[in-house]
C-alpha cells in the first residue's frame, strides 16, 4: 500500500490543502492521504490558533467526501509539541510494509533542516514536494536537501497554483466576514461561524 502523509495546523482547512494533496494522491497513485492535523506545531509556538479538536474537525468536514482522504488524530497531543520524524515513525509501524511519502508545501521542504531529526525522513518516506522541481530553486537549497534532489529522493509533483492565503481568511474571519466563495468548503464554512471560531 502507498500511504501519503500530510501534516498541518490547518487553521482553517482550505483549497489550498486538498487541491494540490488530490493532485499528488493521483501522479503518484496513493492509496491513501492521511492528514495529521497538529495540536502544537513547533514552529509556530506563540500563535493564537483555533482549539485543536476543532480545527480536527474541520479537516474531517472538509474531507468526507473522498474516502482516499483521511484524517488522524495521532497528532493531538496538546501537552508536548509533535514532531513530524515520530509521526512518521508510528504510522510505519501502523502500515507495517507500505510505503510512506510525506507531502510538503514548497515552504515546508525548504525549512526541513530546522525540523527535528530531520536527515532522518527521507529514511522513513519519501518526501514529495507539491510545487514544480524549478520552483524549489535546487541550486540554492541546503546542501543535504539539494543532494536528496540529486540522487532522486525527493518526488515533485506539479499542481496548478491555488491563491489562498489561511492567514487572510482568518482576518476575515475575526472581521465577521466569510471566506471567499470556494476557498474554503461549505461544511467548514457553517462549522466555523456556528461557533465563532475566528472571533
């Protein structure tokens, strides 16, 4: 079995995190996208963030339409950071002999080295870049990342630009305003202004 991993804080979901994973469960046929939305990113320690269940839900609403996609609470550890090396470490023992491929954004692969354990991914899946192998710049990427590139570690896999930023739906949001038609989905939508989320 091939097993995509997507993690996030997902704050809120948008088109921006399902369009380009669909793109990429399909170049590389996947069986299966598991998103991990996480309760403490590590590298966002002092930003205010909707509650952790909730932005959990709204992935699982985001979703349930496509049963390729799914979503795991693995990461929902509210009293410690997670980090993506561990992640990836249980979710190899949980699909013992599939194979696992961490998808990132562009930003995400260029600040691998300042994740934790970080050489260590690429021996627990391959990391596959949703952005065009010219638009990582290769020739200016860490030397470790850009030879990773080179010995053909790392899947790219081009997917059309989606123009959303998660920062300025939750200014809108705070505003009492809507997201922009179709940047978020409907059931997400009607999640979050039942509960004020952003407000």
């Amino acid at each position: 079995m091939k097993v995509g991993i997507f993690g996030g804080s997902f704050d809120p979901i948008h088109r921006g995190h399902i369009e380009p994973v669909k793109a990429a469960l399909e170049a590389l046929d996947l069986d299966r996208v598991v998103y991990l939305p996480t309760a403490r990113p590590p590298h966002k320690p002092d930003r205010r963030m909707a509650p952790a269940w909730a932005r959990l839900v709204m992935v699982e609403l985001a979703l349930l339409g496509d049963a390729r996609l799914q979503v795991s609470a693995h990461e929902m550890t509210l009293d410690r950071p997670a980090y993506t090396v561990d992640s990836l470490e249980h979710f190899a023992r949980e699909y013992p002999g599939s194979e696992l491929y961490l998808l990132l954004g562009l930003d995400s692969f260029l600040e691998l080295p300042s994740w934790r354990r970080w050489q260590e991914l690429v021996e627990l899946a391959t990391p596959v870049v949703m952005a065009r192998v010219e638009a990582a710049g290769v020739s200016n990427l860490h030397p470790e990342l850009a030879a990773w590139v080179r010995d053909g570690r790392v899947r790219f896999v081009a997917n059309r630009p989606v123009d959303v930023s998660a920062t300025e739906l939750r200014e809108r949001l705070v505003q009492g305003q809507d997201p922009a038609p179709g940047t978020v989905p409907e059931a997400v939508v009607q999640y979050l202004r039942k509960y004020s989320l952003y407000r």
